[in-house]
C-alpha cells in the first residue's frame, strides 16, 4: 500500500517547479526566434554566416543552381566592406565594390550592398524582390561567397550588409 509522500519530498518538488517557471520566465522573446529573424540592430547579436549561406544556397537549388560556399577570403572582405559602409554611414557602390574584389583576383565578382534591413529574412527577401539583387544571388558561374553585417548605433540605418560572390 503506498502512503502519502513525505512532506521533504513535497517541498523539494514545489522548489523544483518554482524554480523552473523562474527560469522560463527570464527568457526573452528573441531567444525563442530562429536566427533569420534575429534582430541584428545591436552590438551583442551577429550574422549567422552558416545560416545566410544555406537560406541563399537554397533559393539557388529551387532555381536550378548549385549551391555556394563560405570562402574565407571573401568573408574578410565583405566584414571590411560592411564595416566600411557602417562608418560612412552610408553603403557603397557595387559597382566600385565588384572591381575592387575583381582587381583583387576573383574572377565573377559581384556584390549585395544595403543597409537598413534588420533581420537575415528581411536582407534576403529584399534581395530576392530587386532583380538586380537577385541576379547577383542567382549568377550561375558562382560558387562562393562572403557575407557579412556591420551594426552602425547612430544610424538611421542601424545595420549595414555586404554579400560578395564569385567563381
């Protein structure tokens, strides 16, 4: 026959679950958001590249396209291009962009610059919504790619993005 629980053990449980509904209620909403929709209008928050690649690797299978690869090189330069436009406070010409990584030896180069989205989801969709945007992400003779965000706190924009690809 069981009997009724030892009063210890009552106590220890209602801790327990004190203790667990404390924790649940510290969380922030953003942690419960996946990455893409993460706001990146704060120092403390940074591009999840790996993320970035698969979102824009996946919208190239959907159109027949292989995927692209996170090229080291490329990372560094889109890092300093964003940084670059972050303490301009306002984003380069990709044009000028796409010869500087071209004369650099990157055969194909070409270039994603703008500021202002705040979110993975939101840099991408406005990319995949301008078609000069797009064909950089769907150029079919790329198969890497650097991108990187810059966090600009006096900004009107807030955030600054550069996307560089190549063969």
């Amino acid at each position: 026959m069981l009997g009724r629980p030892p009063l210890a053990a009552i106590v220890a449980a209602l801790a327990l679950a004190a203790l667990l509904q404390g924790c649940a209620s510290r969380t922030t909403p953003e942690a419960a958001l996946p990455t893409l929709y993460l706001p990146l209008t704060t120092a403390s928050t940074s591009l999840n590249t790996g993320e970035a690649r698969d979102m824009i690797s996946a919208y190239r299978g959907n159109n027949g396209l292989p995927p692209l690869r996170l090229d080291p090189d490329l990372q560094r330069l889109a890092e300093a291009e964003a940084a670059a436009m972050a303490a301009a406070d306002r984003p380069s010409s990709s044009r000028t962009v796409r010869s500087a990584v071209g004369r650099l030896g990157y055969e194909g180069a070409d270039a994603n610059l703008s500021a202002g989205y705040h979110t993975l989801a939101e840099a991408f969709s406005g990319w995949r919504d301008s078609p000069p945007h797009r064909s950089v992400m769907l150029a079919p003779e790329t198969s890497r790619m650097g991108i990187a965000t810059a966090y600009a706190p006096n900004s009107k924009y807030k955030v600054y993005w550069a996307l560089l690809v190549a063969k």
